[in-house]
C-alpha cells in the first residue's frame, strides 16, 4: 500500500509540472517496483486515473488561466475512445512486445522533445 502511494505522490507531481502520470510514470513504475506484468500495470494505472485525480491541477491552472476548457474536453473524447482501442491493441501483445513498444515510443518522444528543445 506504502508504495502505491508513493507512486501515485510522484506520478501527481510530475502530473502537475509536466502533465504527464498515467503511461510515463505509473506504469513502468508498477513494472519496475511492484513487478507487475506490463497489461496488469496499465490496466492499474487506468484504474487509478479513473478518479479524478487531476481536478485540483487542472483548476489551479484555471484559476491561472491557463487552461483551455474546450481543448481539454475534445482532448478527453479522443481519450475515452482511443483509451478502449489501445487497451485492445495492448492485449493482443505479449508482456515483451508491449514493454519494447513502449520503449521505442518513449525514445522517439524524447528524441523530439531534445530536438525542439
């Protein structure tokens, strides 16, 4: 329980300075640290963002101006639907393909953060 917790502390943190969580921190951190299988891991890290764990980061960026209500719902549709056919994808993939997956993906999105850096 100690450790889910502070997987979720460090993955709301980075949440709200960076806007990330759910794939980048939670899931390899459920992999790494608990040992769970890759699809247990994201099914998790889904579960737990189920609740609405960023309604006290999203409204202090309201508070601030800085979001974009519109984009954010649009957003959240794209998430709904595309949430149901990745978890589809994900489950056709052994534990070995889904991890290389997700490291090849986490490669070439840093690839391009350090290029327009």
């Amino acid at each position: 329980m100690i450790l889910f917790i502070a997987i979720g502390l460090g993955a709301g943190v980075l949440a709200g300075m960076f806007g990330i969580g759910g794939g980048i921190v939670i899931g390899p951190a459920l992999i790494l640290l608990a040992g769970f299988a890759p699809q247990m891991a994201t099914g998790t890290s889904l579960g737990a963002l189920l609740l609405p764990v960023g309604a006290l980061g999203a409204w202090e960026y309201w508070r601030r101006g800085h979001l974009n209500i519109a984009g954010a719902l649009w957003i959240a549709l794209g998430l709904f639907l595309g949430a149901w056919v990745g978890a589809r994808i994900a489950q056709s993939l052994s534990g070995p393909q889904l991890q290389k997956a997700f490291a090849i993906f986490l490669v070439l999105i840093a690839i391009r953060v350090w290029v327009k850096a």
